[in-house]
C-alpha cells in the first residue's frame, strides 16, 4: 500500500520496523549456548539483542536488494531503549490511573518452553488422552425434591484430563437438563437423562433403571464429597454444560480453563492451580506431588480406582491444542497477570 501510494505521488514515507523481543529470539540464542542458564541474566538479555541486531542487518540487507524503498537509516525497534521508555512511562501512565491491578487467569501454558501462549500461538492436532468417568458422592442439600436424595447417591463426572481432579472445585449443571437418579449394578448414580445411555456404553453398565428425574437448577447448593480430597464442592449452574459428550455434569476445576473459571468468578470458588512453570504439582497427596501433570494421568487414575471412584477408563483420541512452537501438547493454567 505505501508503495502504490508513493509511485502514485503521494507523500507516503516507508518507516521499517522490528519486534525484536520474544521467544524465539531466546530459544535461538539458548541452542547456540547449548542449553539454558548457561550465562547470567545480564549477559544473556545482552546476546539476544546482538542476535536481534544481526538479524536486522541482514533483512535491512535483502529489502534494499529487492527495491524496497524505507528509511533504512532510521527503522524503529522495539529494543531500542527510547521505545522501551516510551512504553514504561505509558505504563506508569495506566498505574497513575488505577487500571492496572493484580489477578489470576486461565492461559494457554506450554510446559515445556515454561511460558503462556496466546490463541494465535496455538495450534490443534490430534492427541489421544485418557477419559474418564467418576463418581462424587452426594453429601446433601440442593433445592426441591433433590434435598431428598440420600448419600447412597453419587453424581458422575466425564473428563479427558485426570490430572485436573485435585483440583476440581465444583460440579456443573445445565439449568434447564433433566437429570435422573439411576439404579445400576455399581450403585446409584445421578447424571443426565440423556446420558444415561452414554453411560451403559462407556462404563459397561447392563442395568440401569430411572428412579426419579430432577431439574438441573435443583442441584445448585448441593454438595458432593472428593473422591480423595478431604473437601465437599458444590453443585452450580452454567450453560456451557451439554449432552453431546459426558454425563451431563461438568467436572469444574477453576484453575484449569476459562468456563471453569467464570463459574469460579461468579460463586467465589477458589481458583486453585498449584503447578510450578513445568507443570510439576508442589501441593497434593505424596502419590503425585512432585511429579509432572502428563507423569500424574495414570497416578491419578489408580487413586481413584483405589477408592471406588472410577467407573470407567478409556482412550479417547481428540483435537487437543499445541505449543505452535515445540508441538507438544499445552494445558490450560491459571497465573498471576
């Protein structure tokens, strides 16, 4: 555009400019030291801007080759320090004002880069994950009729992603769903009219017989036992929950996706995510403390089996996101923004 403007004898000057901070300026200069940490922070800030800088030389180099016509002599950069003060006073600016504030939120998280993605830099390819079926146990309360299913009844959750169990804060129903109590051979359990035969299916249920039918906003207020965690998470209300997979119950871990989160904004959940930047958990029972959330999957599976939780496990192959730079598979983590 600023070509044809110029050539049609408009005053259109070309400045060229570079973004010359990122990731993958860093990766690069790790791979030419051979790893990472092996020089000081200072030192290491200084090497990235010298590549940055080399790399500039070089495309300046091949648009002059082309005809492209700029001020060469005076591109703006992002790592020039008059840019980077002009970004940390309008920072400042943004303080002064009180619209910058401390808060938790649900990102893209690569585990292996140790860093947030944003949407564009997340790709989805096929992945095959572990899914699962669980039982909560119900401890008491909803509204309605619901306030007289006993403790014998437990409501049972689908997910794809074991390792968020220690995490759950709360189980999701659709408002408007009919839910069911179902007698069964593994006990009676309380998930989604609609799913019931999902149900049967996945879990190798042969019998299964309707007791009694409830509304979703029934269950808002109940609460429901942890498998292995000593807590009880209440039953909520959200409208993202469907009948086209699962039992039409959300296992809901604030810490770990943004729908989860919103409901954990709008009930006052606690928005629980304890993993360090590689996805190591540094709180939770001895049996996957320390240990990777991807490591945690099968670990996870076993507590709940061991606890008569599980009621069916299977490999589920899916479109999962991606880091678009290493392609490994990324997980969904709330941190401090």
């Amino acid at each position: 555009i600023v070509k044809s403007k110029s050539m049609a004898g408009h005053y259109a000057p070309y400045v060229p400019g570079w973004d010359c901070h990122g990731l993958p300026i860093e990766t690069q200069v790790e791979k030419e030291l051979g790893g990472k940490g092996k020089v000081p922070p200072a030192e290491f800030r200084k090497l990235c801007r010298e590549f940055a800088t080399r790399y500039v030389e070089q495309h300046k180099k091949d648009f002059k080759r082309l005809g492209v016509f700029g001020r060469w002599n005076d591109p703006y950069l992002t790592m020039s320090f008059d840019y980077e003060a002009t970004i940390a006073n309008a920072f400042l600016d943004f303080m002064e004002k009180g619209y910058v504030y401390r808060g938790r939120k649900p990102v893209y998280w690569c585990l292996f880069d140790s860093t947030a993605l944003a949407e564009a830099e997340v790709e989805y390819e096929d992945h095959v994950s572990p899914s699962i079926w669980v039982k909560f146990a119900v401890v008491g309360g909803g509204k309605n009729e619901a306030t007289k299913i006993g403790s014998d009844v437990s409501a049972v959750i689908w997910t794809t992603t074991p390792w968020t169990i220690p995490h759950n804060r709360a189980l999701a129903f659709h408002p408007d769903y009919e839910y069911a109590v179902v007698q069964t051979e593994k006990g009676k359990l309380l998930l989604a009219v609609d799913r019931v035969a999902a149900l049967q299916s996945e879990c190798e249920i042969k019998q299964a017989e309707i007791l009694t039918t409830y509304k979703g906003r029934d269950f808002e207020g109940m609460k429901f036992q942890h498998p292995f965690v000593p807590i009880h998470v209440p039953g909520v209300l959200a409208d993202y929950v469907t009948l086209d997979q699962g039992s039409g119950i959300v296992h809901t871990a604030p810490g770990h996706g943004v729908d989860d989160f919103n409901s954990g904004q709008k009930y006052g959940l606690e928005i629980y995510a304890p993993l360090d930047d590689k996805g190591v958990y540094t709180e939770g029972l001895p049996e996957y403390r320390g240990k990777d959330v991807f490591t945690a999957n099968p670990i996870i599976v076993k507590l709940l089996a061991d606890r008569d939780a599980l009621l069916g496990h299977h490999p589920y192959k899916h479109s999962y996101p991606h880091c678009w730079r290493c392609h490994n598979p990324v997980i969904f983590r709330a941190t401090e923004q």
